[in-house]
C-alpha cells in the first residue's frame, strides 16, 4: 500500500496520525497544513486527503469534521512510520521499583499482578499479564480449612516460589479431612510437576476411592483443577493463569456515545478470559512486542481495540508468559511500546 503513496502524501498522512494518536479527534486540513514543514495549502491537502480516503486508510466519521485513520491506515502507519521512544528515567525507575518492590514477598502472584498494575498506571490503559505455566517441580502442598465450602491451598515449588489459593470445596469438609488431603498430595507430588502428577493423581482417585473419603476426593480434584487453569473446555489454557488490572483506565478518555459501546464490548471480551488467554498464547510464539489492532483479532474485532504484548523469559531464556496493555484504537504506540518491553524485560530479570 505505501508503494502507492509519493512522498509528500505519505508525509500528510503521518502528520495526521501522528496529530489523531496525540490528540484522539478527527484531524482537518487546516491543522495539518499547520504542522507540516511543507508549505501546501488547505485545499491542496484536502485533495491528498481524498485520494487516501479513496485507499482505505482515512474515513471522516462526521460531515466537515476532518478524518481519522481506519485500521489499515493504522496498521500501514505502525510497521511503516511509528518511531518508538525512548523510554524516559523516571518512567524505568517507576517500572524497577514496582517490579523489584513485589519480588521481596516471593509470591509469583504478586509479582505478575504489581507487573500488570505498574503497565496499566504507566500507560492509562488495563494492563494484562499471562503467568507462567507451572512446570516447577512442587516441594509441599498445604490444605487449610477456612470455613463451611472454603479452603485455602498453599503450594510451595522447590524454586521457593509459593502460591496460595482460596478454592470452593464440598459442605461438611473437616480439619481432618483436609489433612488427609494435605499428605496424599504430597506424598504423590513432591519432586514432580504440577502437570507431570496431575493426571496420575485423578487416575488413582477414580481406583481407590477407598483410600480417601469422598469429600477428601473432591477437595484434592478441586485443588489440581484450581492450580491447573480448570477446565480445558471453550479453549482454556492448561496451567496459565491471566492477570487484569486497570479496567477502570479505559473510562477516563471517552469522547462519544459510540466509545461508551466499545468500552462495554470490551469489558464483555475482558471477562471471556478463556479466549484471551489463548490470543496472549500465540503471542508467546514470538520475540519482541507485538501489536494486535481491531480486528486483527477474532475476539477484539468488535470492540475496535488495540494490544501490544511482549513475551518474558526465565533465567533459561525459555519464554514463559506474556504481559501487555490493552486499550483503544488511538493508542500512544511510540511511548506505550517500549514501556511494555522494559516491563517484559525486568520481570523476566526477576524470575531469573
């Protein structure tokens, strides 16, 4: 597409994205004939605007309201103009002590929610962050009867990481009977991936029921399900866990009724995680910071927004998890890029 553009159409066209990322309103000619270093007149411009109108990368939403790009001229603009910034100081020092301040508590829950709630501050969008799946050899489990339905799991990897659940258990579980929970588990995982023994384990239920009561049974069937990403159906993720925080930062820049309806789409899309979770996995398949726009992607293609994700790595350079921001359309591509990808690279520092 930009093999058809001349030189001074392409300059009128950056010009306007690059006036409509920064402001987020349709751009008229005047204000672009404002910013270019070429001396064009109005109407001169409003003729380039037509022709890249007429290719598909600008749209006017209103009558005489100026123009926008479409999502192919975004798309057009990101891999052909977009010059990322560099990443200020006190926006690294934000992102270390964030990171480097949740890592004290050694929690890997922590440690991904502070990640995805540094990105989403930073940036004023929702921040997103896909765990790692759990392939850490397991050191102790503990199961801990909170209350009538309720328990809380505590599993300790032999890395030292620790990771604690509240999970929904049958009525008239006892004291005893999560004890009794407790030993089994660890005497069947213990030196063992969570997903190495799972299936092992959920077989020898189903044999020997007579070993542990059936309450006992479904407590430990819950546990493994909690820690294991649930179930597998509608494409759920085994073992990786998504992390989303800042929702609320996708309301501050609503300009029209029509963003409001995006905005619940979104929110709607958001909560089928299950589908998420699978769009940040295929962004693990790649190096560097990634960029989805609109409808792109299957499950973004209606609430017409934006992700940029970023794979991280542990101390085997093997990629374990993604994290990103997901906002509108008319993203800050140039400051929010090298954002993510400092974040990516300080988490994955950590768990190293």
């Amino acid at each position: 597409m930009i093999e058809e553009l001349n030189q001074r159409s392409q300059q009128i066209f950056r010009t306007l994205v690059e006036t409509y990322l920064s402001g987020g309103a349709p751009v008229g000619s005047k204000t672009v004939a404002g910013q270019l270093p070429l001396n064009l007149s109005a109407a001169s411009i409003r003729n380039v605007l037509k022709d890249l109108e007429h290719l598909g990368l600008l749209y006017a939403p209103h009558t005489s309201a100026g123009r926008v790009p479409t999502q192919a001229g975004l798309r057009m603009f990101v891999d052909a103009f977009l010059e990322v910034g560099r990443l200020g100081e006190s926006e690294r020092r934000d992102i270390e002590q964030m990171i480097s301040g949740s890592g004290s508590g050694n929690k890997l829950e922590d440690v991904l929610s502070d990640a995805a709630a540094s990105l989403s501050g930073l940036a004023r969008c929702a921040g997103l962050v896909l765990s790692p799946k759990r392939d850490t050899p397991l050191k102790h489990v503990e199961c801990v009867h909170l209350g009538p339905g309720q328990a809380l799991v505590v599993i300790v990897g032999q890395d030292g990481m620790i990771e604690n659940r509240v999970i929904t258990v049958p009525l008239g579980m006892t004291p005893s009977s999560m004890l009794m929970a407790s030993n089994y588990l660890n005497s069947k995982l213990f030196g063992r991936t969570l997903e190495e023994a799972r299936a092992g384990i959920l077989a020898e239920l189903d044999r020997k029921r007579g070993e542990l009561d059936e309450l006992t049974s479904k407590l430990v069937a819950a546990g493994l399900a909690s820690w294991s990403g649930g179930s597998r159906s509608r494409g759920s993720t085994q073992g990786s866990a998504l992390i989303v925080r800042g929702q609320a930062n996708l309301l501050e820049d609503v300009h029209a009724l029509a963003d409001l309806e995006r905005i619940r789409t979104l929110f709607e899309d958001l909560e089928d995680k299950n589908d998420l979770v699978q769009l940040l996995e295929l962004a693990r398949g790649g190096e560097g910071v990634r960029i989805f726009i609109g409808s792109e992607n299957k499950l973004f293609s209606l609430s017409g927004s934006s992700l940029i994700l970023a794979p991280y790595h542990n101390a085997n350079e093997k990629v374990v998890g993604v994290l990103g921001v997901i906002g509108p359309t008319r993203l800050n591509y140039a400051r929010i890029i090298p954002m993510v990808d400092y974040t990516a690279k300080m988490l994955g520092k950590l768990l190293s």
